[in-house]
C-alpha cells in the first residue's frame, strides 16, 4: 500500500510540476456525503449508521489524450466520515466521526460536445491520506446529557491505532462542462480495509457520494 501511494503522490507532484504542458488546470470544491460500511466476519453492519455532510476543494490538472479522453489528478482536502443515531425507552445517544483527507484522484475521462456543452464520464482509482481523526458523542439518560470528544491515532498497529491511515478505492462520476466551469456528480468506494486490527473481524470501508463545481483555465 505505501509504495501505491507513493507512486500516485509522485504521479501528482510531476503532474503539478509540468503544469504549462496541460490542457486545463483549476480548481475545484464541492460537497461530501459520507458514510462507512462497518461489517464483521458475518457480513453484519451497522443499521444505525447514517450519511454525514462534509466538503471537498483543492487544485487539479488534465491532460488531453485526444478530443474524447483525457486524464484528470489533483490534490484534495476532503471531510468523510459517519454519523450514528441510536434510542431506547429512557435514553439516546448520537455520535459522528470526522476523517479529514488528502485525496489524490487519477480519473481517465471521456467527453463529448453538445451544443455549447461538454458531457463527460470519469473513472479512476484514489488514494487517500488521513491527516486527523476525532470522534464526538451525545447521550441522554434520564433527562440528563453528557458530550465527549476524542482523537483517533492513525496507523497500522493493532493494538495501538483506531484507523489506518491509507485509503484506497475507486471513483466513478459524471458531469457537465459550459465554457470554463464544470457540474459534477462522483461516486467514491473505498476498496481498503481501515480496521488495523484482525482479531475482531471488522472491516470499515469508506463510502462517498459528492457534487462538484470547478473552474479550468488553460491554452
């Protein structure tokens, strides 16, 4: 895994680094909706997970192959996570995991132009750093409320760690362009397992459904 990230993070800096070779070069943001399949060795999960809002931006670069595809990379901050909701007679609790990402996306697209509209599809593999981790909790028990927070260690130890910090999936995605700017709707599945530890059979996955504006400058 590390040598992965470690090719695409190179792939990225060279991309960056040969910027006035690329068609279009920009900036993008948008808005996160995250969640996480938490299942165990009997594929059950969660039913109490819910979607959690969050954000993305950053810069990418596109290169064009030829007028139907083209490759697209970047370097973007991205909020993932989920949130729970659980009750019972006397008593309920809410809690919400924040993951906070540097996403490097490595998209082959193809387009077409429709009137004064461009048309486009993306797929692609991702890797995702995790910078910082921090769960927050709310119970109420009896009329009364308590609130705690807590920051997760990221890592591949076991017996230390909470998350793993290396992400790995795929993106699939489509949008539209009308002259500089871009509408875009993409789907991330993480394909890595975060639980650093085995003995309990969990397997946490990340699960993102986004929508994007950009803007592109270039030749």
């Amino acid at each position: 895994m590390k040598k992965v990230s470690q090719i695409l993070i190179l792939l990225v800096l060279v991309a960056f680094a040969t910027e006035s070779f690329a068609q279009k070069f920009g900036v993008k943001a948008g808005l996160n909706l995250s969640n996480l399949t938490i299942k165990d060795d009997d594929d059950n999960y969660d039913e109490n997970n819910k979607s959690k809002l969050g954000f993305q931006f950053g810069p990418v670069v596109e290169f064009p192959f030829s007028d139907l595809l083209s490759l697209e990379t970047g370097l973007m901050f991205s909020t993932k996570g989920v949130r729970a909701e659980n009750s019972g007679t006397d008593w309920e609790s809410k809690s919400k995991l924040n993951i906070n990402y540097l996403d490097i996306p490595i998209n082959l697209r193809a387009g077409f132009d429709v009137g004064s509209m461009r048309i486009y599809g993306n797929f692609g593999p991702y890797i995702g750093i995790a910078m910082s981790a921090k769960s927050k909790w709310e119970r109420t028990y009896d009329g009364v409320t308590e609130e705690d927070e807590e920051k997760l260690d990221l890592g591949s130890d076991k017996e230390e760690d909470d998350l793993k910090r290396t992400d790995l999936g795929l993106n699939i995605g489509a949008g539209v362009g009308i002259n500089a700017f871009e509408v875009g709707l993409n789907y991330g599945l993480g394909l890595a397992n975060l639980s650093p530890g085995t003995e309990n059979g969990y397997r946490i996955k990340n699960k993102v459904f986004s929508i994007t504006v950009a803007y592109k400058f270039g030749k």
